[in-house]
C-alpha cells in the first residue's frame, strides 16, 4: 500500500455560473451580472483540492463522449491528476451543474449527471489494484450509492465518505463502513433524522451517528466551523471554530475541506486527525474568498503561510 496516495470515486461535472446580487424566488427572473464555466463535481473537486496541494492523486470516474469530457481530461491532467481511469462514456452527455450565486457567497445548484450515472460497481472493480493501495479513498454520492459502498469495500487505508447528496433511508454499511463519515448539517439532518439549528444540535445530531454505527463522524457546519466524534466515545466531541473571512462564494468549500483533509491525512498529521482537522478548516476559508469551485482552491505554498511543511 502507497499511504501517500489518494483515490478519489465519483464525479465529474462542467458548471455553469451565474452571478448575481441575490438568489432569485420561486419563479422569479432576475438580472445577473457575469457568467462563466468551470470545472466542478464533488469527486473531480476533491481530488483537485488534494492535487493542488501537491498530493499524488488518481481520479476513477466517467464523463461523456463530448468536448466537454475531453476539456476535463485536459483539465485534470494539467492539474497533476492521475486521469487514467476517468473513462469516456458513449451516449450520455457529461455531468452539468448549473449554480446561481449571490453577492453575499450564497449559492443555488441543479446537477444533471449525465455520464456520473454509468459509473458502475463493475467500473470499481476493474480498479480494484488502485482501490486497494490506496492509502486514502475518497467517496461521495453524486454517482450510485453501490459504486461507493463497493470501493469502501475494497478500501484497506483510511476511507473518507462525504453523504452528499443525502438520504433519509439508506443501508446501514453506509455507514458502518467508511473510517470517516463527513457531512454538512443539512445532510446530517437527513441521515440522523435530527434538525440542526445550533452547535448543540449539531452535537446531538454527531452523536446519533455514532450510535447509528459509525467510526467516526465529521460534521461541517460553515461559519460555525467543524465537529468531529469518534467510536467508542460519544462524549468528547472536537470542535474546531473556522477563520473569520470574507465570503466571496461558498461553492466548492466542503469540497476543499475534504481534499485538504486528504491530503493532510497522507502526507502529514495521520495520527492526530484534529490536527488535520484544523488546516482543512482553514484551507476551505482561504477558498471561499475567491469566486469558483476548482479555480479558487489555493496552492501549495499556503501551506508555509500555515506554517505547514510536507516532507
């Protein structure tokens, strides 16, 4: 096994963005001020975020037979990704989100997943040498919730679960089977069936996850930072405030917590998670007060600003 290296599983999408002063109503049209397309996707994110910061990362995931597909192949591949086992899918358009942001870094997002909803468990598979060596795994579940229980099955490091999008009934080894279960408070509403209102809730919500199986649980909760609780205790919870920045536009961020978060566990805190809990926490403010999803991910030298150094 290679503990400096970093798969991710999932997604890949082609955003489109549009800027304007306010989010609009339910059936309201608005003026907008800029429109632009990036390169977005839970799972292209997160392995971006890692790359970025020098991390040795592999990406398994399909696109479409398209010029959109093959402008993300060449976008991954001058970010330093491993692209090999991005496949290309023939008949299915790849994945589109399109995102509404506002002057205040609130955002609106629609997925169309196009090519995402090919990626199989037979496509795992097929990578299971690369699954199996890794020494971090990453997931989400913008793809087939089968593709990410069957690479958490053939994980042997340290596997990391973001549940997003979120389910209100799942199987119970979502849970049980990645080392870290990673969720905003909307989506820890979902999968603990408690509403979130307040850091208390948050708690609450975290440690009925932990009794719902998992091994540990890290709940993002944006301004009012992150939690963290690990089996067996389900006392002691870990709380980490997020630095006070400008929020320019928040698309992306818990993206960039988990990449860095990746990153930092392979290449250099893994036995205090906190730790890494830490500069992820600051790595994704840094990327808020820049606008887009993969464009506004910083660069390795923020790690010496942080005070950070990579052997």
């Amino acid at each position: 096994m290679d503990p400096k290296s970093i798969v991710v599983v999932g997604s890949c999408m082609v955003d489109f963005v549009s800027y304007a002063s306010r989010l609009p109503k339910a059936g309201e049209t608005i003026h907008g001020s800029k429109f632009v397309t990036n390169f977005g996707g839970k799972g292209a994110n997160q392995c971006v975020a890692a790359a970025k910061l020098g991390g040795k990362t592999t990406l398994i995931a399909r696109v479409g037979l398209d010029s959109h597909g093959e402008n993300y192949l060449e976008n991954l591949r001058s970010l330093g990704v491993n692209a090999t086992n991005v496949m290309k899918t023939d008949g299915q358009s790849t994945g589109i989100a399109q995102i509404n942001v506002s002057d205040a870094g609130e955002n609106q997002i629609v997925i169309v997943s196009g090519a995402n909803n090919s990626l199989s468990s037979q496509d795992v598979e097929k990578c299971r040498d690369v699954v199996e060596n890794a020494g971090i795994l990453v997931c989400q579940l913008e793809t087939k919730m089968e593709v990410a229980i069957t690479a958490l099955k053939l994980s042997k490091g340290i596997s990391i679960l973001n549940g997003a999008p979120s389910f209100k009934e799942f199987p119970a080894e979502l849970l049980t089977l990645p080392t870290i279960f990673c969720v905003n408070e909307s989506e820890a509403e979902d999968f603990a069936g408690i509403p979130i209102k307040t850091l208390d809730d948050g708690k609450q919500a975290l440690k009925k996850l932990l009794q719902l199986g998992c091994k540990s649980v890290i709940l993002t909760m944006g301004a009012e930072g992150v939690l963290f609780g690990v089996q067996p205790s389900q006392i002691d919870i870990f709380h980490t405030p997020c630095p006070q920045v400008t929020c320019v536009d928040s698309t992306g961020a818990g993206d960039m917590f988990i990449g860095a978060l990746a990153f930092l566990l392979a290449n250099w805190d893994r036995n205090n998670i906190e730790n890494c809990i830490k500069v992820a926490c600051q790595l994704a403010s840094d990327s808020v007060t820049r606008p887009g999803t993969q464009i506004s991910y910083p660069h390795a030298d923020i790690l010496k600003d942080l005070n950070i150094f990579i052997k």
